[in-house]
C-alpha cells in the first residue's frame, strides 16, 4: 500500500441467478468482474444486490455474489449487509453491501430507527381511509463501522434512496406504471418523494450521532441517491452551510466529492440522451481533509432508455474516490 485507500460505490442492479432470467449470472460475471478489477477499492459500497435460497425455505444468502466475487481480490473482503424489512435476515431484492479489505468492526441496517413512519391519509385512495396511514421506506440504511491501518477508524454509510416514481395508491391504478387519474399519480409521487427524503433524514440522523460522539469522526456517506446534488435528498444528507445558515454547523457539513469532476464529465447515469448524476460520495470535513481525487467510470456507459432493462451490465457507473491516509 502506497499510504492510499480508495473507496468506491457500485449500483450493480438486480444481481440474480434467478432460473429462466433474461439475461443469465455468468453474462453479469462476465460484464461485471472486469468493472470491479479496474475499481481496484478497498472498500467497496454495493447496491442491488439480491438474495437467493438454497431451498424452498431455506434463509437466503448472496450467492450471485459469491460468484461474482470468486477468484478476485473482493471475495476474502470482510462484509457488512443490510436486512430485511422486518429488520431479520436478507431481503429478496436489494441488499445493501459494504466489502472491506480492513476489519468490520461493528455494522447496523437501519429502517425507521431514527425516524418514524409519518402518518398520512390519501386523498385519491378509492376506497377512501378514514384513518392515516404509515408511510414506510423501502429500503434500510446500512451503517458500517471500520478499522483503518494504524488504528483510525472510518465510518461508511451505504443507501439507495428510493426511486422517482409513484408510489401504489389503492383504486388508481390499472398496471403497475399506468394510473387511472393525474391526482393519483401525483400523490404517489408525493408519497415516494416523502419516502426518499425520509430515508435521506435517517441518514443524516446517523452523520449527526457520529459527529455527536467524535466532531473528528472520518464518514463516507455512498450509494445511489436517485437524484441530483441541488435535490432535497442529497442536501438533507449533506447539511450544507448555505442550507443551514449558520457558521457554527459547518464542520458537520459533508462535501459532494463529485464536485471537483469536470460537469461534462460529472454523470453516473445515461437516460434517453440526458446524463445524470444518481451516485455520490460525499464526505465529513476530517475525511475531506486526506481527500485525493474522484473517479467515475462512465466511459463505456449504456444509455438505459436505448438498451431496455434487459443487458448483463449496470446502467450505473462506479464512483472511487481515492484518499491519503497520512492526512487523516
């Protein structure tokens, strides 16, 4: 080791070996293992990573990823995975993941934990409620606590917000994209938007214990955010000066690491011609402070609305920041 470590974040989408898949494991190996070589992290932030059983009742495990992994330099890396939502095992889709190459010294996935659901009754619902309802995020946060060469210790937050798309509303839809009414739509848009944001406010919730305990406390906060650094998810989470106010809260500020990449070059994602950027890291002020560069690796990114959901590769490109441990 050269007195770096580099840190990446990695929407892989929907790693399966379900049987009859359009597109099989080894395909996905096969795309995939070469992106993870060139990475080259020793950390590595994962999202989308599905469980399979052994049996038919068997708990689920993460085989496709043990095969994903075997035979490069992740599958002797330590793990921490998030749980399911009853807060018990896997969950079928969508697991969060955080591979180290340094000991995982303690781990917690968490779902409403900071946060309760907030309590709304919709206005479209056909039947109409008379009583509000729990608005549940989908996915849990996943907090990993690790130990650095030398003794330091880094805090890595792994999430995958919830995507812009409306939520199910009783009575307003005739298929899974297709709505009965405009009203409906747009309260299931509102309902996801209160979802991600809510996510977004459990994991700042976490940075602020952090910084409660050490104000020099080294947090990476990863993941595919599903929205643009000006959004509100990813100001939540950052806690930014100019959206504060005050001067006293600017060491609990996180940097967007994204911020330093040429904004031609600044993109994760490609849909229908427009390039976005989805995935970020973004960084506690200590951390900041051994920061070296970010990559993106989006030079052989496919446009997902041109290519159809079908393809044995991500959509996603890898985010690797790299940083000086000496600095830190």
């Amino acid at each position: 080791m050269d007195g770096t470590f580099r840190l990446a974040s990695f929407n892989i989408e929907s790693l399966d070996d379900a049987p009859g898949a359009a597109v099989s494991l080894d395909e996905r190996i096969a795309m995939l293992q070469p992106q993870l070589g060139r990475i080259d992290a020793d950390i590595v932030c994962l999202q989308e990573v599905n469980a399979q059983r052994a049996g038919t009742r068997g708990p689920r495990r993460l085989h496709a990823l043990d095969r994903l992994l075997a035979g490069t330099a992740y599958a002797g890396f330590e793990r921490a995975i998030s749980l399911g939502l009853k807060g018990k095992g896997l969950a079928d889709r969508h697991n969060l993941v955080i591979l180290s190459r340094w000991p995982v010294r303690r781990w917690r996935s968490l779902r409403h934990a900071l946060v309760p659901p907030p309590l709304i009754r919709p206005v479209t619902a056909a039947p109409k409620s008379d009583e509000p309802q729990p608005v549940e995020w989908d996915r849990p946060v996943l907090h990993a606590e690790l130990s650095l060469p030398g003794g330091g210790r880094l805090h890595i937050i792994n999430l995958h917000l919830r995507a812009p798309l409306a939520s199910p509303i009783a009575g307003q839809r005739q298929a899974p994209l297709v709505w009965k009414s405009a009203a409906g739509w747009a309260e299931g848009f509102f309902l996801s938007n209160v979802k991600r944001a809510g996510q977004a406010l459990e994991a700042r919730l976490i940075v602020d214990q952090l910084l409660d305990d050490n104000p020099d406390a080294l947090i990476a906060v990863c993941g595919d955010f599903n929205c643009r650094e000006h959004e509100t998810p990813v100001r939540i989470v950052r806690g930014a000066v100019e959206d504060t106010g005050s001067g006293a809260q600017a060491s609990r500020e996180l940097t967007a690491l994204a911020r330093g990449i040429p904004p031609d070059q600044r993109y994760s994602v490609i849909h229908a011609g427009e390039r976005t950027l989805y995935d970020h890291v973004l960084a506690s002020r200590s951390l900041f402070a051994g920061f070296r560069k970010l990559e993106i690796h989006n030079e052989a990114l496919a446009d997902e609305g041109a290519v159809g959901p079908d393809a044995p590769f991500s959509f996603h490109a890898p985010l690797v920041a790299e940083f000086n441990l000496e600095r830190l």
